[in-house]
C-alpha cells in the first residue's frame, strides 16, 4: 500500500500535478471506457459508424493525460502522438461520412 501511495505522490512530482485528481481521473475513467468499448462493438456489430464511440473510448483512454496538458508538464510524447491520431481519425472519419451522404443524394437525384 505504501509502494502505491509513493507511486501516486511521484507522479504529482514528476508531472507537476495533484496525484490524487489524476489518479482520480485514471481510475475513474475506467468504468467509462469499458461502456464505451461495448458501445462500440454494438454498433460495429449493427453496421452503424462506430466514430463516437471509437472517440469516447480514445478520450476515456486519455483522460488522465488531457489533466497534465492542461495543468501539467512533461507530459509523454505518446500522449501527444495518440490525441493527435485520434483527432486525425475524427476529422477523416466526418470527412469520409459526408462525401458518402453526398454521394448517396446525388445518386437518389440521378433516379
């Protein structure tokens, strides 16, 4: 218990951030991110878009690190490397739904 205490009080340090919030917010996103896992697969299951809940997923992931980019320094340049590769997603997948949207329409004009 005290290995785990010290391990929580060593990261407030080495990131300069409250321990515990962060620690709060790891282990509070868990419950979040299992839900939005399951949420995905539903919907992957379903043929629906799974861009939401890929992105809730990739935000519950990294909810704990978006706490030590706000108030925080030295954060992993992994950190950095996902956010941006879950924003890129985003932005592709949005692209990518309404040149289909529009492509549908125009396709139901033609007819």
């Amino acid at each position: 218990m005290e290995a785990a205490h010290q391990w929580i009080l060593g990261l407030g340090a080495d990131y300069g951030v409250n321990p515990y919030i962060f620690g709060a917010i790891y282990v509070g996103a868990i419950p979040f991110f299992l839900l939005s896992v399951g949420w995905l697969v539903r919907r992957a299951r379903a043929g629906r878009s799974t861009v939401v809940p890929t992105m809730c997923a990739g935000i519950c992931f990294v909810s704990a690190y978006l706490y030590l980019a706000i108030a925080g320094r030295n954060i992993p340049v992994w950190v950095w490397i996902f956010l941006g590769l879950l924003l890129a997603y985003g932005a592709w997948s949005t692209i990518r739904d309404i040149r289909r949207k529009i492509a549908a329409e125009r396709d139901a004009d033609a007819d």
